[in-house]
C-alpha cells in the first residue's frame, strides 16, 4: 500500500507541476466568498480536474498562470490559495 500524498493548495503548487482538484473553499465571507468559489468552480475548478501551474508572475509571484481543461487562466495568490488540490506523482 502506498501512502498517500498530503493535500496542498494551488498557490503551492511548484511550477510546472501538475494536480487534481479535491475541493474549493469560500473566500472570506466579508467580501462575498462564497460567490469567489462559485466563480472559480464556473472556471472548471472543480473536484477531480486535473490543474497545472504554467508560470508565476514577477515580480511577487503574482498572478499565477493556470491551465485547467483546455483554458488558461491568471488567478491571484489568495484565489489560488482556496482551491486544495493532491499534486500527481
């Protein structure tokens, strides 16, 4: 049996690296967060997709350039942050 690997969040992903997608969690609930996950999950991140981290932007890493499905797309850190995903071995 192989253990199995730690769930991280997508703005920890290094990059080049690809994942699948285990869940998006609202934002804060100041600013609507639940409306921020529903519109990354409207984006295709949703459970069991497969993300890869194509390019971080300089300078601070931001945004980060994210391929999911066929459509690449620029999120911030803090979006990133709300979507765990089990990075693929």
């Amino acid at each position: 049996m192989t253990p199995a690997v730690p769930l991280i969040t997508l703005d920890a992903l290094t990059t080049g690296a690809a994942a699948t997608v285990v869940h998006v969690a609202p934002g804060d609930l100041a600013d609507d967060g639940a409306g921020l996950a529903r519109r990354l999950m409207e984006l295709g991140f949703v459970p069991g997709e497969k993300v890869r981290l194509l390019k971080r932007g300089m300078p601070g890493g931001e945004p980060l350039a994210i391929k999911v499905g066929n459509s690449t797309f620029a999120l911030r850190r803090f979006e990133a942050a709300l979507i765990s995903i089990q990075p693929d071995q």
